[in-house]
C-alpha cells in the first residue's frame, strides 16, 4: 500500500512532462501557462498533504488510504478527459489533492510498524515507489508518443495514473490489510492538536524538518519536470531521442532512491542529506557554467548523476525524517505539514524555472537549483537532529 502511494506520486507528476511535449501543440500554451499546467498538481498536493495527513491520524491510516486512492483514480480519468486548459488544470489540482495525501498516509503507515533498527530501510522501499513511477512514466510516454493522434497520445497517458489507484483499491478490498498496530495502541492516549507542531518546545524541530524539504523540491520538481525540454535544448536528437534520455535519467532516479536502502540505518540520515544535496549543488553549478556548450552526451552524464545524488540524499531522507520527528498521534499531521510546505518550493519551482529558462536560459535555472541546494545542505549540518535507531514515541 505505502510503495503504491508513493509510486502514484511519481508517476501521475512526471508522465505530464512528457505529455506536455504534443500537450503544448494541441492546447496552445504558452511557456507561463505551462507552468501553470505543471504546477496544479503542487497546488493540490499542498491541500490534500494537510487535510488527509490530519485525516491519516484521526481514522487511522488505512481508512485514509482508501479515500486517498478514489480521489486520484477519479482525478486521472477525468484529466485525460479535459477539453480545455482550464479544465486539465483543475483536475491537475484535485488529483494533486490525493497525491499530497499520499505522503503522510504511506510514511506513517511503514514508520508504525517494524523495529527502530530497519525503520529507515522500510522507509527507503516505501519512498522508492516515487522512483518506479518517474522510471514507469519515462516508459509509457516513449511508448505512447508513437500514438496515430497527439492527442491520444497525451490523454491516453494522464489516464493511465488511475490504473495503480484502481488496483491498489481492489487489493486492499481482497487482502484486508491491517490497521498499523502502532496508531490503534495510541488512541488510548491524549490526541495531539495540530498547533503542538509551533509550540517553544517543537517548533526548531518543525522548522528543521519542513525547510530542507521545501529546498529540495525546486530542483526535484522545476529542474526534473523540465528535463525533456531541457534534453531538447541540449540537441539530444528527435522526439523519441529526448524520451529515450528521459528514461536513462529517470531510471537513475530510481538506483538513487535506492541506495538509502543498504545506507540510511547503518550510516544515519543526517550525512546521506547533507552528501545529497552537496553533490546537487555541485553538479547544477557544473552545469550552471559549461552545460550550454557541453556536449549533450556529457551533460546526459551530469543530469543522471544528479539524479543519484538527490534522491539517494535529501529527497528520500526529507520524507523519512518527517516521519520520525513526532510522536503517533502526530506523526501523519506532521508529515502533511512538511509535504504541504515543500508543495511550495515545488510550485516555485515549475512555475518560474519554466519563464527562468525561456527569459534567462538554462544556466540561470541552474544557478538557482545549485543555490537552493547548498543552502539544504548547511540548515541539514546546523540543525537537523539523527532519528536513525531511534525509538518513536507513541
């Protein structure tokens, strides 16, 4: 259930950059009203985190799970269906309602259950769904450009993201997945009212656990729903020549969200956060300074070990420590506060790199991404505590 979540998230975000590529022709956008397109999903994630994380901690996570999974399946058909821009951005928006809800529901679920020594590793598998769903959307979209119609072809790919949710329903209808043991111990206890989350005592902990998160989407989101456009301006090739190194990239992304797996428990969190989102900050500025005139094999190269660095770093380990920062009673709450910040520095990220890139050109996107990045790095070695092995509390 927790992997499918997460798998929902990453594949129903990034199948539209490649959807975008006839969506644009079909719709007639502009370069801002793209990123409006890109960006809706992140409106709704930054609703759906607060409202279903809440939600994830009052029912318990499996009920939540089931309303989560019918929002997203609704919202995916209907998207493919939109007739207008306007349209495919509010549908954009109601499933990024369910995809926020995601987060916090998968995360508390895997972290109430199993022992504190392999809590980060659970974690790890859980978040590497996301991988599977860049890795599966990189697959669909090369295989569905070659659609008679453009427009089948963009539509018959936002359909698809419904299909998971679909099946996920059916699963949990048959195999009746148990309630996490952990959550249902903890309703004997006092609930925990959202504004414990800013009380003197929690709130360097809220803080540390949301701003990394936040820093880390600009690039995730901005630069990687970006990466066809960008492959195409680095004179990769034809169409199908840019999916194809969209899908080198995107199966990167699933060996970096990988590699926590073997690292996060012995190692800790802190140095795997503060390693990822150094290496980003250092590759960005590489590509910052010599991408334009780089050949594209080589700037290929740079795009996929960026991938290894962010997800093996800051953007697997900023969803495992919000997860590990509160007690039972808050812990969906609290990862739907963080993802529901970080939805901003996902907005910022595919609404203004977008016009970024057209006004300035990809190496100020770049600039940006390895600013952003370095300044993870150094509030992550300021502030952020280790949760790794630590018991949670209930």
């Amino acid at each position: 259930m927790a992997s499918t979540l997460t798998f929902l998230s990453g594949y129903n975000t990034f199948i539209l950059g490649i959807a975008l590529l006839p969506l644009r022709a079909v719709l007639h956008l502009t370069p801002a009203e793209s990123g409006i397109v890109l960006a809706a999903s992140s409106v709704g994630m930054l609703l759906g985190s607060l409202v279903l994380g809440r939600l994830a901690d009052l029912i318990g996570r499996k009920r939540a799970s089931i309303v989560d999974l019918g929002v997203v399946a609704l919202a995916a058909v209907a998207s493919a269906a939109s007739a207008s821009a306007l349209q495919l951005v509010f549908w954009r928006l109601v499933l990024g309602v369910g995809l926020g809800g995601g987060y916090p529901i998968s995360s508390s679920y895997v972290a109430d259950i199993g022992p504190a020594e392999t809590r980060g590793a659970r974690l790890t598998l859980a978040s590497s769904g996301w991988g599977v769903g860049v890795l599966a959307s990189g697959f669909v979209g090369w295989l569905l450009l070659s659609a008679p119609a453009a427009s089948l072809g963009w539509r018959t790919m936002l359909a698809t993201g419904a299909i998971p949710a679909v099946v996920a329903l059916i699963a949990l209808a048959l195999w009746r997945v148990p309630e996490a043991p952990a959550w249902i111990e903890a309703q004997s206890l006092q609930p925990l009212p959202l504004r414990t989350l800013f009380t003197r005592e929690n709130w360097p902990r809220t803080l540390v656990m949301i701003l990394p998160w936040f820093l880390v989407d600009i690039p995730v989101y901005g630069v990687g729903l970006l990466t066809p456009t960008l492959l195409g301006q680095l004179h990769v090739g034809g169409l199908h020549a840019v999916i194809l190194g969209y899908f080198v990239v995107a199966g990167f992304t699933l060996v970096g969200c990988l590699i926590p797996y073997l690292l996060i428990d012995p190692l800790g969190r802190r140095p795997l956060q503060i390693g990822g989102f150094v290496g980003t900050a250092v590759l960005m500025a590489w590509l910052a300074l010599a991408g334009v005139t780089a050949s594209w094999l080589c700037s290929l190269a740079v795009f996929t070990a960026i991938q290894l660095f962010i997800n093996a770093g800051p953007n697997t380990t900023t969803w495992i420590v919000a997860a590990e920062l509160f007690p039972t009673r808050l812990r969906a709450t609290a990862q739907g506060a963080a993802t529901s910040i970080s939805r901003l520095g996902a907005i910022s990220g595919t609404l203004l790199l977008p016009i970024v890139d057209a006004r300035a050109g990809m190496p100020t996107v770049f600039g940006i991404a390895a600013t952003v990045s370095l300044l993870g790095a150094l509030l992550t070695w300021k502030w952020l505590p280790e949760t790794a092995r630590v018991p949670l509390e209930p």
